[in-house]
C-alpha cells in the first residue's frame, strides 16, 4: 500500500508540474521591448601623460679573468 501510495504521489506531482510549465510557456502574449533610456553623452577628460616605465633588463656580472671579459 505503501508503495502503491509512493506511485500516486509520483505521478500526480510530474502531472502538476508539466502543466505548470507548459501553462509558463505558451500563456501569454510576447511583449514589446521596453525602449532603453537615452542617456546623454558626456565628454570624456583627456588623459594624462605618464612616464612609461622601462622595461626589464639583465645585468650579468663576470668576473675579470674570465674568457669573455675584455
């Protein structure tokens, strides 16, 4: 009986559900979209000149009685 109640349930809330989602999706007419405000166009401040940054360098030290150093 138990079992038998378990199946009911089961079914009666898949039936209510599909019902409710097919009454959300052909239930109404579609809306016109809403129009988007205007907003007015501000001008913008022109930008400030930085210095540019230097970009990384090595520095490689070699010891004076190497073969490379001059």
């Amino acid at each position: 009986m138990k079992t038998l109640k378990q199946i009911l349930f089961t079914l009666v809330a898949v039936a209510g559900l599909s019902l409710a989602i097919s009454a959300q999706k052909g239930g109404g007419q579609q809306r016109p979209p809403k129009p988007k405000p205007e907003i007015p166009a501000k001008p913008k401040p022109p930008k400030e000149e930085k210095p540019k940054k230097p970009g990384m360098s090595y520095f490689v030290a070699l010891p004076p009685e190497s073969e490379y150093s001059e």
